[in-house]
C-alpha cells in the first residue's frame, strides 16, 4: 500500500492493441451489427441508445486524459496509415466503450431467458476463446518495462479517481434502489463484461502485452505482484465494467429504453 501512496501507478499496453485501429474498427463493426441485429428480431432500439451512451463516455473520457497527457499513447495506425486524435477517438470509443456495453446486454438479455441460455452461451464462450487464443499467439517474451509502449496512462490521477469513486457509488445506489425485472437485467447486463473482460486482461497479462508500473515518467519500474493484481483488477471490474453500466443506466433514466423484454 505504501507504494500506491508514494509513486505513480502506470498501466501499459504494450502489444498490438494499442495502436492497430484495423481490430478496432471491425469490433466497432461487430458491436453495430449486433445493434442491428437485436433492432431486426426484437423491434427495440435499447442497444442503440446504450451503444451511443457507452461511446460518448468513453470518448469523453480518452479526449480528457489524452489531451491532458493523463495517457501517453504513440502513433495509431488504421490501414496502415498514421490516424489523427479526431480519427482515432470515435474508433476507440465504440470499442473500449460502446462495443464493451453491447456485449454485456446482448448476452446478458440472452442469459436470462433459459430457452436461449444455451445457445447463447456457446456463442460467448467462442468469441471468448477467439478473443484470448489472438493474445496469446501476440505473446511477447518479456514485458518491456520502462521502455516504448503504446499506450502508458496513468491510473489514479485525483481526477480520474474522482470520476471513479463518482461510478462506484453511481452503481451501489443503482443496485439498492432497483427492483424487479431492471435489477434482474442490469446484474446480467455486469456479468458477462465481468467475465469477459477479466479473462480477457489476464490472457494479456500472461502475453507481456498488458503490465503495471510504478514510479514516475521516464523512470518506472514492475509494480510488485500484489500491487499489479489490484491494479488490473480494478480496471477490469471499475474501469471496464462498472463505467460502462452508465450506458444502460442514463438512457433509462431518461425513459429510452424499457426494464426487460424477451431477447432472441
């Protein structure tokens, strides 16, 4: 704990995911068509409002901390080509938010009804598997600790802790005050992007492509374990997870989208 009070606390990415905007956008692609999908068969625009709430969180949120230097992030490249920060926020956004919202209702809304559990589940389980083999093949040999990355962002600078502990206690009220079938759905809404995201983070951290540092610019080292396991933890569960509730909950707030309705 002393390390956390005295030095900064880096989360790297050092692997393809940092800068190749080629994944990026067809996830982007992959989230809409889901959207598209769940419009055509259930007659619903709940994953369209919730996909463009997550993204203009998201998008919000890397303009504050990459205009501030919050994260220093490199070149990002899309077709081969250097993209522009007005290129590559929408691109980011709609996949480390509004595609990471989409697939906790889509198969969340699939869970909760046994006559698609299955079948749903099986699909989960396969872009999972996708999701962790195309890390792993990634893998580097070791972590480059203190070097060049993609991306170095700074996790718990007072600002981003504000807007943090702002979700936490955003949920926690959501979660006591809840009843009924909203409840019901926002818990398996979580429970996918749980699952998902943790699996996911310690595939990359096994591949040296996601790490944690401490110290301060230009003079960082590896986080010890225990500090590195909260760390990644806390960006799987708060910074991933729990962020991204807020696109379910600021559209029904504002009456966008009902509790819960039959999901195929």
């Amino acid at each position: 704990m002393m390390i956390l009070l005295q030095e900064t606390v880096f989360m790297i990415r050092g692997g393809s995911f940092g800068f190749n905007f080629n994944v990026k956008l067809v996830i982007d692609i992959i989230a809409i068509l889901a959207c598209i999908y769940d419009y055509r068969v259930n007659h619903r625009k709940d994953y369209l409002k919730i996909f463009l709430t997550a993204t203009a969180i998201c998008a919000s949120f890397e303009i504050f901390i990459q205009l501030g230097g919050t994260r220093d992030m490199g070149d990002k490249y899309l077709f081969g080509f250097v993209i522009p920060l007005w290129t590559s926020i929408p691109l980011q956004a709609m996949e480390e938010g509004g595609m990471i919202a989409i697939l906790g209702i889509f198969f969340g809304d699939r869970w909760m009804d046994s006559r698609t559990r299955k079948k749903w589940s099986i699909v989960f389980c396969g872009l999972l598997a996708l999701a962790v083999t195309s890390t792993l093949v990634q893998a580097a040999p070791a972590p480059n600790v203190g070097g060049d990355v993609p991306s170095r962002r700074d996790m718990f600078t007072p600002a981003t802790l504000g807007f943090m502990f702002i979700v936490i206690v955003i949920n926690i009220a959501w979660f006591l005050k809840a009843r009924g079938s909203i409840k019901i759905r926002t818990l398996y809404m979580l429970l996918p992007m749980l699952i998902f995201f943790s699996i996911w983070t310690l595939a990359e951290w096994a591949a040296n492509t996601r790490w944690i540092e401490v110290g301060v610019i230009g003079s960082t080292s590896r986080a010890p374990p225990l500090v590195e396991f909260a760390a990644l933890a806390w960006d799987a569960i708060v910074e991933i997870s729990l962020v991204f509730m807020l696109g379910f909950y600021i559209p029904y707030l504002l009456h966008g989208i009902k509790a819960t309705e039959p999901a195929t």
